[in-house]
C-alpha cells in the first residue's frame, strides 16, 4: 500500500483570496509554513498540492517546485474527482487529506492517524468529538483525515451532489452505514472545545492567527497545549475567535 498526504488548495477563496500565499511569518506564507512542517515529519512520503487548472494557480504549482514536492492539478470544483486523479496521478493507495488553510496543523498527528488504520482498515480515520463531530466539522484547523483511493471512487459511484463532491469526505462520515468510519478520541483538552478557531477563512482570521503565530514562535512554540496555553493567557484571542466562529459556520 503506497501512501501520500495530499494537500487541498486554491488561491480562489471567495472569503479572502490568496490567502495561503499571503504574507503570514515575514516573508513566509501559510503554505510555506504547512508544507515546510509536513517535509520535516515526513521526509520520505509522497507529498501532493491537489489545485486546480485555473491560470490564478499556476502560483501554486510554482510554490510546490520551489518547495520540492509533487503538484497535481484538477477541477476547481469537483474536489472529489480532483483527489481521485492526484491519487490516480501518484499511484496512492491511501491518502492524509490536509487542507491548507490551517497554519497550526500537527503533521505528527498523521503517524496516529496511519497507524489506527494500519490496526483496524477503515474508509475513513480522523479525530473526532465525543458527540461523533470528526475534526473537520469543527473550527480546530489542528488535524488531518485519513482515507482510500478505493472509498473515494466509492463515492464517486454513488454521488455527484454539489455538496459531496466539493467536500470530499463528508459523503463518507454522514453515511456510515455505507462506509466505515473510525473516530479516534481526542486529548481531555480538546475535547468539547468548540470555542477555539484556528483555521482561516478570512481576513480577520488572518489578522489574529499572525499575531497569535508570532506569539507561539516567541516562546519556541510547542505542542497543541502549549498553543492552548498561549490562548488562555490572552482572553482577547479567545473572544476574536468566538467572534469569528460565529461568522463561520463549519
């Protein structure tokens, strides 16, 4: 089984366009930051930028060269068949879905993701609240999914709805009947925190997520409850991402 973490990503945000490229960390952009940590975990794996064929997104594909990993182009709005082709493209077998608009994202994350799948096969492997909400459908922007080639081409058969293929695993999570979904626990300080947004959408997520970025940096970052802790220690964080959670609906 070969593996490879594709990344999701287009500079056509209709919320803030470019924002993966954008300035974030000095001259560093988000994606910079997202694939430079993704290489540092996992030197040896295959690692994919899944963008459209859109001519806005040449910039894209020009960022995946200059960083020395593979680049993948597709439909901008069937992300389904996109994945399906860059899986197709790279001979995966099974893929870590990242998207690309978390700056925060634990990439050693994924190794417990792998390694749940190794020890029970499923369709679909992610973090997932006690009240069966995977990661994604919350604004936590810290975590990846886990999946197949063979169960996104399942999904494919079944469905063209706009919804399943522009959100590619959500087909999958809300028909466990057809498909077998794994949801493993998150830490205690995780768990129920709905209140916490550090993905990005908009400019104000920008704005905050920097400030918050070069906090983290200065005291030589750490894990996720270090972040957690750097949150708690400025109120004013936590009340803009309330503020933002509340303009955002996941």
């Amino acid at each position: 089984m070969k593996d490879g973490i594709v990344i999701q990503a287009r500079t056509g945000s209709t919320r803030l366009h470019n924002k993966i490229l954008l300035p974030f960390d000095g001259e560093r952009c988000i994606l910079d930051i997202l694939i430079g940590n993704i290489k540092a975990a996992f030197p040896e794996m295959c690692i994919v930028l899944a963008t459209t064929v859109r001519k806005h997104d040449d910039a894209l594909e020009e960022t995946a060269r200059k960083l020395g990993i593979h680049c993948f182009r597709g439909d901008e709005d069937n992300v389904l068949d996109r994945f399906i082709k860059a899986g197709e493209a790279f001979g995966l077998d099974r893929m870590v879905r990242v998207c690309s608009d978390n700056p925060f994202l634990q990439p050693d994350s994924f190794k417990t993701l792998l390694n749940a799948h190794d020890e029970l096969p499923a369709d679909y492997v992610a973090f997932g609240f006690e009240d069966g909400r995977p990661t994604i459908k919350s604004h936590l922007g810290l975590f990846a999914e886990v999946t197949t080639l063979d169960a996104l081409k399942r999904i494919a058969k079944v469905t063209q709805q706009k919804l399943y293929v522009e959100h590619v695993t959500i087909y999958m999570y809300t028909h466990p009947e057809e498909f077998s979904v794994r949801l493993l626990p998150l830490p205690d300080y995780l768990e129920g925190r709905f209140d916490l947004r550090f993905t990005l959408d908009t400019m104000d997520d920008f704005m905050l997520l920097q400030n918050l970025y070069a906090d983290f940096k200065a005291i030589n970052g750490g894990g996720v409850s270090e972040l957690l802790q750097l949150v708690k220690q400025h109120p004013d964080y936590r009340a803009k991402m309330l503020e933002n959670i509340a303009k955002n609906e996941k």
